[in-house]
C-alpha cells in the first residue's frame, strides 16, 4: 500500500480541498478507472460520420440570418432534435438588415453597361449634375469645384465617413465611387447619419473608364437611389430540452450551443455548421443518457450580425434560470482541418468551471487544452449574466473563415470527434447523476493543469 495525495482544487472553487487516501499500488485509482468509465458512456457513442454528413448537408447553401437558407436550416435542426425525442421551441426574433434598393446611375443621359449599388446608409434621392473626379476625396483633394456636381471617388486611404463628408462639405450633390486597387466588384460602402446625398458603387474598371472619359469631355451625370431603407427580418434560436430524472433533479442547469446562421456569401461548415453538428450529436447520445441535470441544447441565430440570437436567449431567461445555469458550452469551428489546436476561450481571460471540466475531460482523453481570452461568440451573452461559459475553437483559425472556401471538404472528423468527446465528458462529468459532486472526490475526475495561451488567431 501507499499513499497517494489527490488534490481536487479546481478553479471554481466548487471543490475539495486536497485529501489524502490509500489505493493498492496494483490497481488503478479508484478515480482513474472510474473517469474512464464515465467518460466511455459518451464518448464511445459519438459518430464522426454522423456530424460529417450533417454539416454536408447544412452546408450545401449559405444560411445568413433571416434567408430561406436559415429558415431551411432551422427546420431540419428541429426535426433533428424531436427525432431524438426531445421537445423543442422554436424562438424568433426581429434583426434589422440594410435594404438597398434599386439604384441606378447614367452619363450625358446614356445607361452604361455596369451595374451600380447603393452604399449601405446611402439617403433615397435623384440628382444630375456635372461630374468630377476628385480621386481619394482627402481634405486637401477636394475643392469648392465639386459644389453642385457629383463626385467621383476612388475607394482606398480614407474611411467611407470622410470622403462622403469632403465632399458633402463641399456642396456636392452625389457620390460614385469605384472600388481600390486589388479589389474587385461594386458591393461595399457605408454612409452615415447626416450625409444626405446619394452614394453609389462600381466597380474599379467602371471607375477608371470614367476617369479617362472625364480627361476627354465633360460628362452630365445622374444618380438616384429608390427605396433603400433598414427593413426588418425575423431569424431564430432552436432550443430542445432534457429534463433530469425526477427522483435526481438537483436543480442545476447545463446549457450545450452554436450558432446556425452563416456569413452571407459563404457556406459556412465549419463556422458554424460543425458546431451544430456537435451540438446535435451530444444531444443524441444525452436523450438516452440518464442525468441529474437539465440540458439544453441551443443553436443560435444571427450570430454573424452581433450574437443577436445569444442575447435574446440570455435576455428571455428569467432570474431563477440564470440563477441554476451553471455552465453554457459554446462550441464555435470546430472541424477545420487547417485550423490549430483546440483551445477554449472566455471573455474575461479567466478560468471557470467550464474550461477547468473541459481541460481535465481533455486530459483523459488526449491532452489537457488551455484557455485563453476572447469574445466573438455567443458565449459572450451567457458571461455578461454570469453564467460560467467558453467557447470551444481552434485557433490560428483556418484562411478560409468567413470566405466561400469554407466548405465540407476542409473538415476534419478526426478533429469533430476530438471535440465532441471532450465536450461531450465535460458535460457528462457535471450532469451524470452521481456528481453534484465535483465535490464527490470518489468520482470525481482529477482537475488538469492546463494554461493561459495567447497564441495568434
Ligand atoms: N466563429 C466566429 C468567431 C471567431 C472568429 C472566433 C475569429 C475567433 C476568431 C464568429 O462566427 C464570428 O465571426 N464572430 C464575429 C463577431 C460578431 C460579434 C459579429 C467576428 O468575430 O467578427
Ligand atoms: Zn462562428
């Protein structure tokens, strides 16, 4: 026999202070063989398969909050869910989106041959005036010559605000501008409260054909901008929920989430299909799994437009449910083949319950994972009510994040499967019926070292 020190100190200070036991050198710890066991009740459930052909499937077309593509993802992540038996809400929401409308813009009374957009922000309006280039609008550009005509601008150097207010100041009554060196198409521009002059993009090549046009002969110019305006959109959050066995319900809530919506113009797989697909899976194999805990498993909308979906969950939750959420696993692309090691961030930069399971779940199963600080994910929502929550991701991130390239063909099952088992521990460590108990040092798994990193993104 001999004595072994177990030291049960996790950061949360949900825990022990150290305690000391005797195990026969022959066998494993009691701990050991049971955190295995444990662990092994998920995790031998997982099907990489399974979440690969999900994120497949919702990554055959972009779903940015409020589109058919969303609303088709939402439908089949519902059905997903009541398939495993668990009821479901379905929980929408208003976001305000940028309509731009129909624009339009023609030279000494002729339509040119390019297409033309309003700028995000642009006033609704018709005007005709001379035209004049006045290159990047920089203060120093631009002169009381552009008074009563209509600018053309180079994008690049200045913001958006600044040139359009140059220009403005200087009495002219409408804004083309052609897209910067190296970039391509005629979609981008912000204009601002108080600018009340149309403003309109083309591309790099319209704008450059118009310069030398410009050196040859005056040109009249019109622009006009029809009905361009904030409309509103409804997204959604998708919510299923598994209550605990009745006898063993100790009151506390565990909530598992990602978020569905994907950037406009890209299909989104591993940001954040894979999250969804790992949620999905976690609840699968936990509708069968006794614990002692509510779960919930959440898939968030408009996530990509400011976490509007996360806010509005964590705004609908009422005082005694934040008060039982005891910990929100955000899981945030986490399938990349090209992406780097799993790491898992909080807000603050601070350790809480969630990364110290999560980095003592990762122990037992491949290497403990460190933390570090970040936002940008709709563990944030959880954070600012005070509920423990980290975002599950790999970092540096992949080149393809929040492009077109970001495809079913870049996502590595070996890395889905990783993260679903560490998630999936974690979660089971704190929701299995026989913990409240973290403090239950017989079952409870040894905490891991794990450590600050802040490596790049
Ligand atoms: N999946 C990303 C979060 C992310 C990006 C984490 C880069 C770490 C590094 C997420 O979908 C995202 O793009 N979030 C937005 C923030 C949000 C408030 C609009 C972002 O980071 O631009
Ligand atoms: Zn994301």
């Amino acid at each position: 026999m001999y004595k072994k020190t177990l030291t049960v100190a996790l950061a949360t200070g949900l825990v022990l202070s150290p305690m000391s036991f005797s195990v026969d050198a022959a066998k494993p710890a009691p701990n050991e063989q049971s955190d295995h066991a444990f662990d092994n009740k998920v995790i031998k459930k997982i099907n990489a398969d399974s979440m690969y052909n999900n994120i497949a499937l919702l990554s055959k077309q972009p779903r940015a909050a409020g589109t058919e593509g969303e609303y088709k993802a939402v439908q089949y992540i519902k059905s997903e869910f009541e398939s495993y038996g668990y009821e479901t809400e379905l929980q929408p929401f208003t976001i305000q989106e940028w309509d731009g409308g129909t624009s339009a813009i023609s030279f000494n009374d002729e339509e040119p041959s390019f297409d033309v957009n309003s700028f995000e922000g642009s006033i609704n309006g018709r005007v005709t005036g001379p035209l004049v280039y006045v290159g990047l609008a920089s203060a120093s550009e631009v002169g009381d010559e552009v008074e009563g005509k209509i600018a053309l601008i180079e994008r690049g150097s200045y913001s958006f605000y600044e040139k359009i207010q140059n220009v403005y100041d200087k009495g002219a009554i409408g804004v083309i501008m052609f897209n910067g060196e190296g970039r391509s198409g005629n979609s981008f521009g912000y204009a601002y409260e108080g600018q009340d002059i149309p403003a309109v993009a083309i591309t790099r090549e319209a704008g450059l054909s118009l310069v030398e046009q410009l050196q040859n002969e005056d040109v009249q110019a019109s622009v006009s901008v029809t009905n361009a305006g904030v409309i509103d959109k409804t997204s959604y959050n998708v919510i299923a929920k598994k209550e605990p066995h009745p006898k063993k319900d100790n009151g506390q809530i565990v909530t598992v989430g990602a978020h569905h919506d994907s950037v406009p113009n890209g299909p989104g797989a591993n940001d954040d299909a894979s999250g969804v697909a790992a949620t999905l899976e976690l609840a699968r194999i936990m509708a069968k799994t006794p614990t002692d805990t509510e779960l919930r498993f959440v898939t968030f909308g408009a996530e990509e437009k400011g976490l509007v979906g996360s806010y509005h969950y964590a705004d609908t939750l009422t005082d005694e449910e934040i008060d039982n959420m005891v910990a929100h696993f955000q899981m945030d692309m986490v399938g990349s083949r090209d992406a780097g090691e799993l790491i898992m961030f909080t807000p603050d930069g601070n350790k809480n319950l969630v990364t110290d399971l999560g980095a003592s779940a990762g122990a037992r199963i491949s290497g403990a994972v460190d933390y570090g600080q970040l936002g940008r994910s709709d563990h944030v929502p959880f954070f600012l009510k005070g509920i423990p929550s980290a975002l599950f991701i790999h970092a540096p991130l992949e080149p393809w994040y929040h492009s077109p390239d970001d495809t079913i063909d870049k996502i590595s099952k070996e890395k889905l499967q990783n993260v679903a088992e560490i998630v999936g521990a974690a979660v089971y460590q704190i929701a299995r019926p026989d913990t409240p108990a973290l403090e239950n040092a017989r079952v409870a798994p040894s905490p891991a070292d794990y450590d600050f990193d802040d490596r790049p993104l």
